[in-house]
C-alpha cells in the first residue's frame, strides 16, 4: 500500500531563551542589582549577603511618572572570565543581547574591598569579548550604596565617568536617594533608542524557488502520460486517493500548474493512462 505524505527529516536544533528587556542591570555580584530591582519595581528576587544570590534573570516593570512603562531585567552578577564560560557567564550575557540600555550598577562602599573603576573595566572587558555589538550598547554607571559610600572611591568612579563621557547617578535603594532622577532620566532617554531586532540578520534565512522545481516534464508512451516534476510530486504526496476533496486537490493543481492543458494538447484522451510518481489514474473528462 502506497503511503502518502512527504518524506521526513531528523534535525537536532538547538533553542537559547533570551530574555526581552528594555534594561538591563549590570555589574559584579552583591552590587545591589536585585535590592535596586526589588524597589523600584513589584519583583521579588532572593537578595542575601553574599554572592550569586541571583542565579536567574528576573523582570520588573517600571512605571514613570509621565505613563509610560518599561521592562528592567536583573542579570545575574558577570565576573571575570564571564565572556569564555567562567561561572554561568555565557548564560547571564546571552540576556543583555536583547536590552537597549545598560545601568552598570558598582558598589562605592568598598565593604567588598573592591575598586569600582576596576570593577567597570572588567566588566566591559567581558563584554567587549563576548560581543562587540553588547560593548557598544549605552550604559549609564549606577553607583550604589551612596548611604554608606566610600567618598575617595566615587571620586575615581565620577572622574572615569567624565573621561569617558557617560552619565553617572549615586543611588541607594535602602534610603531611596537618586533613586527618581535616574528613573525619570531612563524614561526620557529610551525612547530615542533603536528597538533590538528579534534576529541577527546573520541568521535569517531567505529561501528562493529553485527553477527546477518548478520544471513539469510529460512523457508519453503509447496510452500512458508520465508526469515528472518536483512541484507535482510533491503535491501528489499530500493526497489521499481515497478522499473526494483531496483528489479535488490534485485536480486543482494539474489545472494551476498548467499540466492539465499540456496532456491535452499531448492528445490524451478518456481511458489514457496519467502516471505522477507512484500513483497511475484513468483520464476522463
């Protein structure tokens, strides 16, 4: 028994989930991204003393005080070596891939005996390896922990910022301080951002009719008009013979494709024999 349908193919595909956000928080471990997220939005992460708390992305949404709203995404704590798979590195940056807008969150407190310029050097080290297109992407450097901040360390941290010209605010989300006018600044400037495409235009895919397929040969020996080509063969591979509506099908095509008035113009005439693939038929008018 013939067995209709087109044959299959086995194909091994490999998925990567990235999160859509319009910002992404940025920076070391225990900088304060999930107690910023926390406050400024209804997200819940873990927060705890100590590091890679966060082991996933989380979202909030972000209302502004003009109405509008956007979507801020917590990003797991990038650490060095992040870009060649150290930690969870290629897991956490595939995230920021998608955001328009960075905030590169660093701790001034120096609690953690860290240098923030180091810490921003670092982390645009990684990013610039991993990808050249995430190392362009607009940041804006968050200092946080500005309730308990070590002045010397912001001073370095403000004069980078200058040298580099990108826009610096001091925060602490335990007081709330600096908090709205970094809000208020994210809100005006991601509007004049471009939106991320949903694809690398690397990856996309155009596929274009080959002409041979296109191509219908009709042989004819004695009473029987063999069909060849690869448009109808695969048409006659979705019918089902036995069914009224999809030989209707079939019929349809032979008269779309042209191949109808072609067998005719062949001389077939009732009682021939129409042969397409592996399946014969009697020609009537």
């Amino acid at each position: 028994m013939q067995k209709t349908g087109e044959p299959g193919k086995e194909q091994e595909i490999i998925l990567e989930l990235k999160i859509l956000a319009d910002v992404g928080l940025l920076g070391f471990p225990n900088a304060g991204k999930s107690t910023f997220l926390s406050t400024v939005t209804d997200a819940r992460p873990k927060i705890a003393n100590y590091q890679f708390t966060t082991l996933e992305p989380n979202l909030g949404v972000i209302k502004s005080k003009n109405g509008t709203s956007f979507v801020i995404a917590d990003i797991p704590g990038i650490i060095e070596g992040a870009s060649k798979g150290v930690g969870l590195g290629l897991q956490f940056l595939r995230h920021i891939e998608r955001t328009r807008l960075l905030l590169h969150l660093i701790d001034i407190s120096g609690l953690e005996g860290r240098n923030p310029v180091d810490d921003f050097n670092i982390i645009n080290k990684e990013l610039k390896e991993y990808s050249e297109k995430l190392a362009n992407k607009m940041q804006i450097i968050v200092a946080t922990k500005s309730d308990i901040e070590n002045q010397e360390l912001y001073n370095q941290l403000e004069k980078l910022a200058l040298e580099k010209n990108i826009k610096i605010f001091k925060i602490s989300s335990v007081t709330g301080k600096g908090l709205e006018e970094l809000l208020d600044y994210v809100s005006k400037i991601l509007p004049t951002l471009p939106k991320e495409e949903l694809y690398d235009i690397k990856d996309k895919v155009i596929y274009e009719l080959d002409d041979e397929e296109n191509k219908i040969e009709i042989i004819r020996t004695n009473n029987v008009f063999e069909v060849k080509g690869q448009k109808i063969e695969k048409i006659i591979r979705r019918v089902n013979i036995s069914d009224n509506e999809s030989m209707y099908y079939l019929h349809k095509n032979l008269v779309n494709l042209g191949i109808e008035a072609e067998l005719k113009k062949k001389g077939i005439k009732e009682g021939d024999i129409v042969k397409i693939s592996n399946y014969e038929f009697e020609w009537y008018e």
